[in-house]
C-alpha cells in the first residue's frame, strides 16, 4: 500500500494589509470636527470679564457651561453660524433661579450670562430694592458681609467698600443678603444702597421670553433696562440661549505673566474650582 506523505509544516501566516495612518492634516481636521461637536451640544466653556454676577462669579473665573438643558438653536455653535435654526429644537424653560448663557443681537453678539428671575407669565418689579414676583416680595435676608480680596481683577465699587484685613491684605467688602424664590431656590446678591434701580415698574414677562437679572443688584445691565448698548438687555427671547452654567473649571485674581510660569499658581483662587450652580 503506497503511503500518503502529508505535507505538516505550517502554512505561511496571511500578511495583515498594513494600517494606513491619518497624516496630520487629516487627525488635526478630526479633531477640530470633535472639539466643535463637543462645544456645541455638550459642554462649552465661557469665562466672567465682569463683576455683574458678584458674589457668585467673580471676574476671571472660567466655567463649563451645558448646553443641552434648554435645547439648541443657532446660537448653541459658535460664532452663532447659521446651521441651526434661529427656534430652538428640543427646547426647555429654564427653571427660576439658574444660571444662564445667553446672547442678545443686536446688542452684539457676545456672551452674556445672568440669572433667571422671571418667566413667561410672571410679574415682575422692584420696590425700595425689593425684589417682588407676581406681586408677592422675595424674601431677602441680611447676612454676612461678602469680601473679595483686591487684585489685579478686583477693584472696589467704591472708596466707602475699600477694607483692611488683620494681616494688612486689602478686599472690597459688600453688603450681602439671601434671596429665597418662589419653590426654594436660594442664593446671595450684593446690595450697595440706595439706587435708582431699586424701583422699577411692574413687567409682564411675555410668552417666549425671561426676565434676567445680576447677582449684584446695583452694578449690573440686565432686564430692568431696555435693551441698549451699556445700558440693559431688557426681556430676553429664550430662542437667544446657549447653555447653563455647570461647573467653575478654573479662576484666577488677573495677577499670571506668562513669561513667569510660578505666577500661573500663584494667582489661582483653588478655592473656588470645581464649585458647581
């Protein structure tokens, strides 16, 4: 019987086709794509030039800001591109006492970001720098006086706010009080005194719309002035807003050089990172 000799060495291994690597044009395109995606439907960040929102945000403080929670417009991209709608899809109604980014053309078309205190349907007015909705007051609590150390970011509302600590360190100190809105929303706002401000008339927010205020009653432009350049934002469209304050990521007193790295450290306010609205 003849033998059948079978052939047992290994076959050759199937070469694998070699992975073609994205040149760098190509990876830097992706990764453009992802950061716009990232920013305009999910977090973005925004940064504070202002003290409006005192005590709350401070000037150079830097915030993730969410984007989905009231839907998304034309506005949720950057620079306001005109691939959405001008109408929010998937839209929501802020709830009274968030914390919001909105913009407000013609204005211009920069960021703005203050709190919400009236919706659609709501009265609202000041008396003797009360704030009252639906013609009943908010409560307003005196409590301890808000200070915020002077920096290169910080300069005080004026000489009768200038303070000394023990150490010799000097800070603004403010009047401060706790506001409680209808349902238990709480949060403090400065009250510097007697303004023109502290009484407006009564407004009806109208459908669509948010009445917006700062936290720092008697220096900030918001709705209870018409909307003019370096004057207010009057009622604001809620088609107009891009996102709700998140998480503070970063904040800073203005005192870093670049050419002096230890200064990125020294000017941090590490207390204030990571607080959330």
């Amino acid at each position: 019987m003849d033998t059948v000799m079978q052939d047992t060495s290994p076959a050759p291994a199937a070469q694998k086709p070699e992975k073609k690597e994205d040149s760098f044009p190509v990876f830097l395109l992706k990764l453009v794509v992802l950061v716009a995606i990232f920013r305009s439907f999910i977090f973005s960040p925004f940064n504070i030039p202002s003290e409006s929102m005192l005590p709350r945000l401070q000037n150079g403080d830097y915030l993730l800001a969410a984007k989905w929670p009231y839907g998304y417009s034309r506005h949720s991209l950057p620079f306001s591109v005109g691939l959405l709608p001008e109408t929010r899809v998937m839209a929501s109604t802020p709830e009274r006492g968030d914390v919001v980014i909105f913009k407000q053309p013609p204005l211009n078309d920069i960021d703005y970001i203050k709190r919400v205190i009236g919706l659609p349907g709501d009265t609202v007015e000041m008396k003797a720098g009360v704030l009252y909705l639906n013609g009943q007051p908010v409560p307003k609590e005196r409590i301890e006086d808000f200070e915020i150390a002077v920096s290169p970011n910080t300069r005080c509302y004026s000489v009768q706010f200038a303070a000394k600590l023990a150490d010799g360190s000097d800070v603004c100190r403010y009047p401060q009080y706790k506001e409680t809105l209808p349902g238990g929303r709480s949060y403090n706002v400065l009250d510097l005194g007697p303004r023109a401000q502290d009484d407006t008339p009564p407004v009806v927010v109208p459908e669509g719309h948010l009445f917006l205020m700062g936290d720092n009653r008697d220096n900030s432009e918001d709705s209870r002035f018409p909307a003019e350049p370096r004057r207010g934002i009057g009622l604001v469209p809620q088609d107009n807003l891009v996102g709700r304050a998140a998480i503070m990521m970063w904040s800073t007193d203005g005192g870093a050089e670049w050419i002096k790295p230890w200064t990125w450290f020294s000017a941090a306010r590490w207390n204030r990172i990571g607080g959330g609205f």
